[in-house]
C-alpha cells in the first residue's frame, strides 16, 4: 500500500508537469503556425498586388479605349466602306476584350459583368448603326451613327463600368 502511495506522490506531479509543458508546447507551436500562415500570406500580397493594380490599370484603359469617342477616331479612315468598318470595329474590340480577359482573375464579379456588359452592348450598338447603312455608305456615315446611338443613350455602360471599378479601386487601395 506504501508502495502505491508513493506511486501516487510521483505520478500526480509528473503529470501535472507534462501536461504543462504540452500546453506550454501547443501554444508555441500554435503561434509558429499562425506566423507562418502570416508570412505566407504577405509574400502573397506583395506578389499579387502589383499584379491585381495592373489588371485594374489596364481595365481601365480598355474602357477609355472601347469608348465610342476614342474607338471611332483612332480606327477611323475616310473613305472606307461603312461595312468594312464595321467589322473592323468588331475585331478591335473582341481583340481587345480577348486580350485583357485573364484580368477577371483580379477584379470582382460585379465589375466584371458590368465591363462585359457594356462591350456587348457596345458591340449592339455598332451592329445596330451598321444595320441602317446603306451599301454606299462610309465609315463616317458609320462613325456619325454610332455616336448618335451613344450620345442618346440614357447610361453609358462604358462610364458606368469605368465607374464602378474606380470605386473597386478606391475600396481595395
């Protein structure tokens, strides 16, 4: 029974020791983990957020581009054909569009749709000018119809896409 008793005394503080030093060694291990994660997580910043600020530049820039003010003057070229026009138009904004695509990876869902949105709808009204030319018509005649449609719009999808991505901006930065 001495024995026993004996047993106990050691027993009893040992483990009461070896369960401190295994909460004293979880907590060490707990905050080694939690600053790993956290120096990861700040490589990934600084890595993604150049990246994320360029896709916003040049979504930006793809809308200051697509505008119908600054799409018809830089592409524009008396005396061509209002259909030739036309369909060079639509190339240039699908190529555009296609190139700049891989940028929805950095920008929200909202403000994607809204830059998908209005290129389509940039895309409608072109097509819709190029439906009212007739077959001697120019790219000016065009160009003159497009900015009509545009100027007669209630919202500027374009603007309002520019919009809502500079207020993303301004939220992130």
């Amino acid at each position: 029974m001495d024995a026993l008793v004996e047993f106990i005394k050691i027993l009893v503080p040992a483990s009461v020791v070896l369960y401190a030093a295994y909460l004293l060694v979880r907590t060490f291990v707990q905050k080694e983990i939690e600053l790993k994660k956290l120096e990861v997580r700040n490589r990934t910043i600084e890595t993604l957020l150049p990246n994320r600020l360029q896709a916003y530049e040049r979504m930006v820039l793809f809308l200051e581009r697509m505008s119908p003010q600054n799409l018809l003057v830089r592409l524009s070229s008396s005396g061509m054909p209002s259909r030739e026009f036309h369909q060079i138009l639509l190339s240039e904004i699908r190529s555009e569009y296609n190139h700049n695509a891989a940028q929805q990876l950095y920008i929200s869902e909202e403000v994607w749709t809204l830059i998908k949105n209005a290129k389509e709808d940039l895309i409608v009204a072109i097509n819709d000018a190029a439906s009212e030319m007739t077959m001697d018509s120019t790219s000016l005649d065009l160009s003159k119809k497009i900015f009509e449609k545009s100027v007669n719009k209630q919202v500027d999808p374009l603007g309002h896409a520019l919009t809502e991505l500079k207020k993303e901006i301004q939220r992130i930065f």
